[in-house]
C-alpha cells in the first residue's frame, strides 16, 4: 500500500487533483467529506460542536450552518484551536476506517488522503510522498468568491488562517501548480500518476528500490532541503529507535558534484535494531536490500563495518538509507567524511575529479553493473582518503556534531 498526502490551500484546486487521482484508480479518502460526514446532525461530534459554540450554529432544520460556525470559529486563533480539537480527532478515526476498508478490498491500493489541514496539523511527515496543490491568493480570492458563495472578507480570513506557501514548500514532494485552467492541472495530474506514483506503487509491492541515475550531476542547491524533508519523515518513521539520522555522502557537501542520489544515515543502538525497522521503512517507501550487508571495510576486521541499506522506491526521489551502529567505524567516518571534505576544498576537488572520471570509466547499462564498478573505481582513494580524514580529526578534535 502507498499512502498519499495531498493537500493546498483553500480554493487552490486541491478538488480536481482529487479527482484525477480517483480516476486514474487511487482510493481517494477526503478530509473534507469526513468532516461533514463526522458533524451530521444526531452525531456526537455536532453535539460537541454546539456545547462548544452554541446553538447558534445551526440552521432551522438542526444540520449545521456553516457560515455561521465559520464566523465564530475563525475570529480568533482560540476558537479555531477548539473546533480543530473537537473535529479533527473524529476525521482521523473515521479516515483509519475507511484505509482498512481499503486494503481489505484491494491488495496494493494507493490511498490518497486529501487532508486540508494537513500541514497545520503537522501530518506530512507520516507519508511517503506528499503533494500540494498550488494557486497564489488572489486567485484563490476570486474563486472563493465565484464558485463558492464567500465573501471577500471572508476567503481573506479563511486563507490567512491556513499555512504559507513557504510552509507548504517545506514539505512539498511535489508541486502542482493551478495557476492556468482545470485542464492543464488535470493533464499534470495524470502525468503525476503514471510517472512516479503508479511505479512507487509498484515498486513497495515488489519491494525493490527505483532506479536512479548514473551521471554525476553538478550541485543542486535544492538537496539540503530535500534532505530535511526525508530527516523529518524518517524521525517519524523511526521515534526513539534511532539515536540520529543524518544527511550524508557527496550531495550532503555543499558544492560538490554528485549523483542525484540523497543519502541518508540512520543511528542505531545495534543491527537488530536496524532490522526491527525493516517493516516501518518499508512502509514509508524505503524497502530493504538485504544482499547489502556491510561497507567496504577500511580495517582488517570487517565486522566493524556492517550495516543494513535500504533505498527509496520513488523514482522522483532516489534515496539511499545507511543503517550503521552508533560509534562503529562506518558510523563515525560518515559523518566524519562530510565535514573533512567541507573543511578541505582541495580534498573535495580530488573527490570530484575522481567522481567524474570514475563514472565516465564505469559507463554501463546495466545500473547494477555500473554502480558497482563505480564504487570499486573509487575504493583506492578511499583507503587513503580514511586515513586522511582520521588524522584531520585527530588533530582539529573532531567530534560528531
């Protein structure tokens, strides 16, 4: 099952991006019909609603007046927080219903979970792919106004209530922009699902990791923060299991050439640990490649280099986990590696060139066969590159930060 957090500001479209999902064959689980469905009159949460804000927020047939709610509830950041105390906890029983429903009636659905709030509510990092649907505020004025029967003052308030573009990009695996007609965000929908979310589907049920790219690609600024955005997903993958998790590798360098791969170190207590995690990462779209079992060893005792790897079955997204002991040799030269290259731009251009020549040596079609010799091409300067990057340690007191 692959799990689908879609989300965007009132009035951005998030509707029509639903639908085209719905059509290309997710199981679509609404927030907002839940949030209807949870507040029918006879219901306990519309009982709730009422001691909480009174009877003045019903209409004369007993349902609930919603502009009337609407004006008391979002007056002020109190009575918000209370109506988001009373409804959300029953949308989110009532939406962990309707995902058991789900798997029950098919077996590797893609559950889309269109959720409002979802970045307020702090709920992205518990998906594996989070997508926002966009249109700037005056835009999303103007259709509140046309379409929905709002006033201005009203969609203004309602907008300002909900998070920023600069919070929504923060968790933002993808980007739909509805800045043009219904039709071009329907058509980005479609190229969304059979592009990357139909094969991430596939790939969970197969539990293989996508493919990912063999050129070395020069540095993308954008890294770090798709970085974070994995940090945050896996420290809610992983809780207290995980003693840190850190950006690693050559993307984690800023400036330095790599692949597009992000690399990812996940601390732990001991492998049985690492291997206790299998099933949670592999739900947060990380399935596990167990013929990886340890690092090329640097020491005459390979046992100190173990690890469990697993890798991202996005293919928007390739991504590597290394699950290394905490203070084993392989734990602290990961971390360690990343700062000495920072810290020595002439290491880091020896690293560089050896990345582009390597890769250019290695040229395969076969992406198993080349990742492999590429990794081999770059094990000499490895060896002394340990050494190196010991010694700087030594010397400078280094220690993991």
């Amino acid at each position: 099952m692959l799990r689908i957090g879609l989300t965007g500001g009132i009035g951005a479209g998030k509707s029509t991006v639903s639908s085209a999902l719905s059509d290309c064959g997710a199981v679509v689980v609404d927030g907002d019909l839940i949030a209807r469905e949870v507040v029918e009159p006879g219901t306990e949460g519309l009982a709730r609603l009422v001691d909480a804000f009174g009877r003045d927020i019903l209409a004369s047939d007993g349902a609930l007046n919603r502009p009337a709610l609407a004006a008391i509830a979002f007056s002020d950041d109190e009575k918000r927080a209370t109506l988001n105390g009373i409804v959300h906890p029953l949308v989110g029983a009532r939406r962990t219903e309707l995902i058991a429903e789900a798997r029950v009636a098919q077996r590797n659905p893609v559950i889309v979970e269109d959720i409002p709030l979802l970045v307020e509510s702090r709920m992205a990092p518990m998906f594996p792919l989070v997508v926002i649907v966009h249109a700037d505020p005056e835009t999303r004025v103007r259709r509140l106004i046309e379409y929905r029967g709002f006033t201005e003052e009203d969609a203004r308030a309602r907008i300002a209530a909900q998070a920023t573009d600069e919070q929504r990009r923060a968790v933002a695996d993808v980007w739909l922009d509805n800045s043009g007609g219904a039709g071009e965000l329907v058509e980005a929908t479609r190229a969304l699902w059979y592009e990357r979310i139909e094969p991430f589907a596939e790939n969970l049920a197969q539990h293989r990791p996508a493919r990912a790219g063999l050129a070395v690609v020069p540095y993308d600024p954008s890294w770090p923060d798709q970085a974070r955005r994995i940090l945050t997903r896996l420290n809610t993958t992983c809780g207290h299991r995980a003693r840190r998790i850190d950006h690693i590798g050559s993307t984690a360098v800023p400036g330095m050439d790599a692949k597009d791969i992000i690399d990812i170190q996940i601390t732990v207590e001991s492998l049985a640990v690492a291997d206790e995690l299998a099933e949670e990462l592999l739900a947060a779209g990380y399935p596990r490649l167990p013929g990886v079992v340890a690092d090329v060893a640097h020491t005459d005792d390979p046992a100190q280099w173990q690890k469990r790897f697993h890798a991202s079955a996005d293919p928007g997204r390739p991504t590597h986990l290394h699950l290394r002991v905490d203070g084993a040799p392989n734990q602290q030269f990961a971390l360690m590696f990343v700062d000495w290259l920072a810290a020595n731009p002439a290491a880091a251009q020896d690293y560089r060139e050896l990345k582009l020549a390597a890769a250019e040596r290695t040229a395969h079609p076969d992406p198993e066969t080349h990742h492999g010799a590429y990794a081999e091409a770059k094990e000499p300067w490895f060896l002394d590159a340990y050494s190196r990057a010991r010694a700087w340690a030594e010397g400078t007191g280094w220690t993991a930060g």
